[in-house]
C-alpha cells in the first residue's frame, strides 16, 4: 500500500524534501512567463521560447500523468570557495547535479514499482518543467523575490528533482510565502537583475558567466568582481539559508582541487580530464578562459 509514510520511508533514503502536488492547468504561470519571454528578459536563451505547451501541461510529457513528486537535495556545501580566488557557484563545485538527481529518482520509482506498479517520467533541469513552481505546489516552500525556491529548513541551496507518475497521490498542501517585506536578495544582486519575482537574465551574472554567448557585456565588468562561472550573492543574502546545513550526499563534494585550477594556463585536455563531470562543462573552457582574463586584466 502506497501510503505517505512508504513515501517518505523511500524518498528519505535519498532526498531532503519531497512533496506530492496533484496536476492542474498552470495557464496563469505560463501567461508569466510568456510575458517574461516577450519582454525579452530571457536574452540568448532561444530555448526557453520551445515547447510552451510541454511547460504547460506535464501530461504532455507522460499522458497518464496524475501527480508530481518533486524532491529537493540539499548542495549547501560544507567548505566554501577562498573569496579571493575567481568565483564558482556553489552548485558547480562539484560533479554534474542532473544525473546525480536523476538517478536516485529512477532507482526510487522503480521502488515505488515494486509497491504500486505506475507509468512515470523523471526530470532535473532536463525537459520543460517549471520545476520551482512544481516544488512550491508541492510544498517544498515558496518562490523567492530572487525566483528561488525557498525551503525553510534547508534556505536556497537545493536542488530540484521531479518524477512525474500515473499514480494518484494525495497533495502535500502549499506553503505560504514568507519573504513578506524581505528584500535583501535584490539589494544583493550587483546588476539590479531582480525585479520582484522576475530575473531580467540579460543583467543576472549567471546568465552572462554561462548561458550567453561571448564575454560578459562591458558595463557589467565592474560589478561583476571576480565572478568567474555562476553567482550565489542573491541567495547567500536571504535569510532562510541561516538554518542551512552542509549536506550529507557524498556524491555532491567538490571535485578535488577546484578551488585551486589555474585557469590561464589550463589546456583543453586538462579541463576535459578534471572537469569532465562538470556541470561547468556547458560554458566550456573557451569562455570560462576569456571570463578569467577579464578578471585579472
Ligand atoms: S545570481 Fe547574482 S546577478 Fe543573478 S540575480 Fe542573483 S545576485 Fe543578481
Ligand atoms: S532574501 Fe528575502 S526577499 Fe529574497 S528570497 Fe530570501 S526572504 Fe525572500
């Protein structure tokens, strides 16, 4: 009998959180962000305009579909980056988080097989799921002015995870927002990225380290300082990650010596042998180099 208790006997060997949400129409959360991507907030990133219909309706992914199970994997990591060395955000230290999250979420839906045979899907980052909204239907917590999930136990630093199943599980119930008149993730951000709920990604420092092509634009190279690939400073700044602790998944430690690569002299054969597992990866090392010289110059 698959009941909460079974739940969280199989999703706690794993996961930090999980949460049920029941599958409903989300027109109003598309209808957000398809005024994000016309107000050209998404800059390079063409692929968030693909497949609207797939982000709106999870069935459209596994047509049985009758609940979420979203999952959280805490990444707060134990030892943080020398500050003065060039940034890496804390969810890059390590090794590539999506197949990490995937497959623990295979291995649990095969377990949830053995007790209640069902048709599922599992995703992290990799199809078009609005998984932040998921996580807050979920009950997992509430999404930031910064557009982060916020956990109020585990703060910002997790990871999201989704398996979409034909099983029809009782919702967990939503959490009520509590950044009430909090605003210290704006104040954070260097490049006044955040606009209340929406990131204009064109200015997010993230955004500009990874996703888009070529080097950071001019007049961000000053406030930028030293951030090398990703930036953490809006979610180090909330509040919430004050009850964070370092997480226990041995598979998320750093990859060894990363906060000591040289990266002016780094060969592409180096980078691809310590970095091989790297969510860092997607930037590569043509732009990771380029970045880095912007810094030392
Ligand atoms: S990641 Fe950095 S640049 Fe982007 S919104 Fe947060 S603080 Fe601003
Ligand atoms: S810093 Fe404040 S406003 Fe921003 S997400 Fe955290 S609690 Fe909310």
């Amino acid at each position: 009998m698959l009941n909460n208790s079974t739940l969280d006997s199989i999703f706690s060997t794993h996961f930090d959180a999980w949460g049920v949400a029941s599958i409903e129409p989300i027109d109003e959360e598309i209808a957000h962000l398809r005024k994000w991507l016309e107000s050209g907030y998404a800059g390079e990133m063409r692929y968030m305009h693909n497949n609207l219909h797939l982000r709106a309706n999870p069935k459209e992914l596994l047509p049985e579909a009758k609940s979420m199970i979203m999952v959280l994997m805490n990444y707060y990591p134990r030892e943080w980056q020398p500050k003065d060395r060039p940034q890496i955000a804390a969810y890059a230290y390590g090794n590539d988080y999506h197949h990490i999250v995937k497959s623990k979420l295979t291995e649990l839906a095969e377990e949830i097989n053995k007790v209640a045979p069902h048709k599922y899907a599992v995703f992290c980052d990799s199809a078009p799921v609005l998984e932040r909204y998921w996580a807050a239907r979920a009950g997992l917590g509430w999404i930031g002015k910064n557009g982060i999930l916020v956990n109020p136990k585990l703060g910002t630093f997790t990871f999201i995870g989704t398996l979409i199943t034909s099983l029809d599980l009782e919702p967990s119930g939503e959490m009520e927002n509590r950044c009430g008149t909090c605003r210290k993730c704006i104040d954070a951000c260097p490049t006044g990225a955040i606009i209340d709920k929406t990131i204009d990604a064109r200015k997010c420092l993230s955004y500009q380290t990874i996703e888009k092509r070529g080097e950071v634009d001019n007049e961000l190279i000053e406030v930028a300082g030293n951030t090398l690939y990703g930036c953490d400073r809006c979610q180090l700044a909330c509040p919430w990650n004050r009850f964070a602790q370092p997480h226990n998944h041995p598979e998320l430690e750093p990859i060894e010596g990363i906060f000591e690569l040289d990266w002016a002299s780094m060969s592409r054969s180096e980078f691809n042998r310590k970095l091989k597992f790297s969510p860092m990866q997607r930037a590569g090392l043509k732009k990771i180099k380029a970045r880095y010289m912007q810094i030392e110059s």
